[in-house]
C-alpha cells in the first residue's frame, strides 16, 4: 500500500474526476481537467484506451503537471509502466487488466493503486494484493460503461463496504440526486465521467468547492 494516510486519500478523492476523450468535443481533456480542478475536484483520472503509448504518455506529463498545480491526486488507467514513467500519483486497473500485485510491483510502494471491484470477493482479494482503494464499478446504468452486467445498485456498495476496510470509489451513474444514499450505502467517494457536467454535485462534494454552498 503507498503511505498516503486513509482519511487523506478519501478527502482528495471525494469527487474523483474520470476522462472519456469522446465527451469533449468542444474542448481538448487537459482543458476539460483544469475546469474540474478549478471546480473543486482533487483527483483525476486519465482513461484513454485509443491512445499510443507515446501520446498517453505525452498526455500524462501534462496532466500531472497540472494536477499538481492544484495540489490534486493524478491516476493513469490501466499502465503502470505509463504511471511510473510519467511519475504519477498511481494507477487504476480493472478486473481485466494486469493483476494487481503485479502493478504493485510495477509503480513501487508508494504510488497509490486502485482496482475496480464488481463483489465483495474481488474487493476482499484487491486488498490482499495491496490496493489502496476499490472501486464500485456500475452502480447504476451509464452509457459510458455498456460491457457490464446488471448496476451493483446501493445492496452492491453495502455489500462492497462490508467486505474491506478500503476507501470505496463509487462509479456509475452517480448524480447529484443520488450521491447521498450512495455515500450513505458506504461509499466514501464519487467517480465518474459525466460529473463533469453536473453542477450540483461539484457543490455539495468536491473537497476543494466552497463549503458555504453545500
């Protein structure tokens, strides 16, 4: 597990902001982040399938450039060779992807390495393989995620919660009106692609927004 401490990785991942380069027609996904940092969000991660290697590469020394000029969290999906060449704060791998003992073993001690969990089982054994947080993946039905089975739903986060004493990620159609009975089900954070458009939740959540709004 990296040394971040458990309760400052949840607050820096309250809002966890995702990129999908298919959603930002009008604007590039660097300009899509900064507009998330300056609305609050401490985390963001860069999901970007299509990419070479060189240019997920070029891509993440930007974004972690900037990233850290907000003081926030940088992930990569699913490359921890990507995620340690370009000195990320950590890396995201889902079921399908390299296991996680062996990104562990790619991105170091310290770097932080979340998982995508469908049960409780697969959260159980992410925190034995050194993940420093699990991600609910599916909560509800998205059109960004379509290769899923049926959403997790709230039973699926409680049963998530009770199976680690990891940080929660919940993703999957998270919004501003149902953001709290997902926290209140046990998750400790909110991700998600579509965030970037839903105003409301940026307010009530983001650990940077202002808290005279929530």
């Amino acid at each position: 597990m990296s040394r971040i401490h458990h309760d400052r990785l949840v607050s820096l991942m309250k809002v966890y902001f995702v990129t999908d380069r298919h959603l930002f027609e009008l604007e590039t996904v660097e300009e899509a982040c900064r507009s998330m940092l300056e609305a609050g969000v401490r985390t963001i991660q860069l999901r970007d399938k299509e990419a070479t290697a060189e240019d997920l590469l070029a891509s993440a020394l930007r974004l972690r450039s900037l990233c850290h000029d907000y003081g926030a969290l940088f992930i990569i999906n699913d490359d921890p060779a990507t995620a340690a060449r370009a000195g990320a704060d950590g890396v995201h791998v889902g079921q399908g992807d390299a296991p996680a003992a062996a990104a562990r073993g790619i991105i170091g001690p310290d770097a932080i390495l979340g998982v995508s969990v469908r049960t409780p089982e697969e959260a159980a054994q992410a925190e034995r393989s050194g993940a420093d947080y699990v991600a609910a993946n599916g909560v509800f039905s998205t059109p960004t995620k379509t290769d899923l089975d049926a959403p997790l739903g709230l039973e699926g986060i409680r049963r998530i919660r009770a199976a680690t004493s990891l940080p929660v990620v919940a993703i999957g159609g998270i919004d501003s009106e149902n953001a709290a009975e997902v926290l209140s089900a046990g998750a400790d954070c909110l991700a998600g692609v579509r965030i970037r458009w839903d105003g409301d939740l940026m307010r009530m959540f983001a650990p940077g927004a202002d808290r005279n709004t929530r």
